[in-house]
C-alpha cells in the first residue's frame, strides 16, 4: 500500500459541509488548519475549474481505519477573508482556528471564541500575510575583547 494523500480543491461555501461528509465517510481526525498567502504567486498551478485568490485555506484529515488521507484546499478571497468554522464538525480546531485568524487575519464563521492566540491582543496586523511589514529590534553588540 502507497502511503499518498488525496487533495481536493472544495470551493468555500461547501468547506464545512464537505468536511462533514468526509467524517462521515469516516475521515475522523482532523490533523491541521493553516493557510497559505499567495500575493506573491497569484499564477500558482491550480484546477482549470479553481479561480485562484489571494488566500488558501488547507485542512488535513485522517481516516485511521480506512488508512487514508485528505487535504482540502479552499480559495478564500482577499476582499472577503471568511470561511466557515470546523468547530462544529470537530471541536478541535478551535485553536488551529484562532491561529490562522491570529496569523493571516482570516474570520471563521460561527468560531465560538476568534479572539487572538498568539499574538498579544493589541497587535496591529498579522504577521504571516505576505504584506506585513518586517519589524527590526536594534541590537547592540559588544566590541571583541570588551568586558561588558
């Protein structure tokens, strides 16, 4: 048996639904939620049938007795960054959730608790969209030989 893992591009009305038929189907774990900014690869390879946006919301699913795996990607657009929760379907990703808003600045429909989880909650921003702007911290370094 070939250890491969099925992707499917799902479009982001249907992302929750889709999930939901999938544990039903017997895809119980789910494993991960990130996302992905594309800004800088508007032109990636996708699906004739997929219209690419800025952002991508990837999650991972695991059917451990049928000994297969799932990646679905969904297409989520700038000018709207929202998808619908997984909270329902699996309770786990409620933090994996908050990260990727925390992270890419994407809303979660219906998410019982988006409030920020990695960054301090008055962080301007998100640190993981393509255009964040690069922070500096000055440093200050001994001279060679100097005993402070």
């Amino acid at each position: 048996m070939t250890n491969t893992t099925e992707v499917r591009h799902v479009e982001r009305a249907a992302w929750r639904d889709t999930v939901k038929q999938l544990r039903d189907e017997g895809y119980v774990m789910l494993i991960d939620v990130t996302a992905v900014d594309y800004l800088t690869h508007a032109g990636r390879p996708l699906p004739d049938d997929v219209q690419p946006e800025r952002f991508e919301v990837v999650c991972g699913l695991l059917d451990m007795n049928g000994r297969r795996r799932i990646r679905l990607r969904a297409q989520v657009p700038a000018d709207d960054p929202t998808i619908q929760s997984l909270f329902p379907v699996h309770p786990g990703a409620e933090a994996l959730e908050r990260e990727v808003f925390d992270m890419f600045g994407i809303t979660f429909e219906d998410h019982p608790d988006l409030t920020r989880i990695l960054m301090p909650e008055d962080w301007e921003g998100h640190p993981l969209r393509k255009d964040y702007a690069l922070g500096r911290i000055p440093v200050q370094f001994k001279a060679p030989g100097s005993a402070r």
